[in-house]
C-alpha cells in the first residue's frame, strides 16, 4: 500500500506540494508571523515553495497576511525576508538547481 504524503498549497503558485518541499509560515496569537522551517511552531500556518521566488512573492504580495489572518508590517516583512537569506542554502529553483550554488560568487 502506498504511503500517503500529506500535501499542502503554497499561498503564491497555488501548486500543491509534499509538506516538507514547503516551507512553513506561522502566525502566532499576538499576530507575529515567523519563518518554522522546522514545521513544529503553536499558531495558524501557511505554505510557500522552498524558492526564494515564491517566498518573496508571498510576502510582498501580501498573500501570507490574508493566509494567517495576520497583520504584517514592514518591520515583519524584513525579518521574514533576512530569515529567508539565511535559509537561503536551503531553497531550490524550479530546475532543481540550489539557488545557494548559483548565488556563491555575489555572496562572498
Ligand atoms: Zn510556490
């Protein structure tokens, strides 16, 4: 019998995924939306793809705000794109490549 994979939307492309080719966002009570790359944070959570594209997307289109009945503000918005650059090494482009390895040389 196959194994079921739980699949989960990214809130940008709309394309459904295996969970953990997504990267988790999560909103907790107070309204404070963080990056869970460990997919175990307490609080209303949204998908995105694991590339940059669909992350950055998602968050300056304002599209994780409306999937977490959240508020985020600039402030937010900043801090989830400075935790995206340091989860950076984890995301992949569309073609599979790592987005890390293309970007070495502009990142000394
Ligand atoms: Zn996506």
């Amino acid at each position: 019998m196959p194994r079921k994979i739980p699949q989960r939307m990214c809130v940008h492309c709309r394309i459904m995924r295996p969970k953990r080719e997504l990267i988790r966002l999560v909103a907790t009570k107070d309204g404070v939306i963080s990056l869970d790359p460990s997919g175990r944070k307490p609080g209303r959570g949204a998908y995105v793809c694991r590339s940059r594209n669909c992350l950055e997307q998602a968050i300056r289109a304002r599209k994780i705000d409306r999937g977490l009945k959240a508020r985020m503000d600039e402030t937010i918005i900043a801090a989830l794109i400075a935790q995206m650059e340091s989860l950076a090494v984890d995301f992949e482009e569309e073609d599979g490549t790592t987005v890390a390895n293309k970007s070495k040389s502009s990142f000394p």
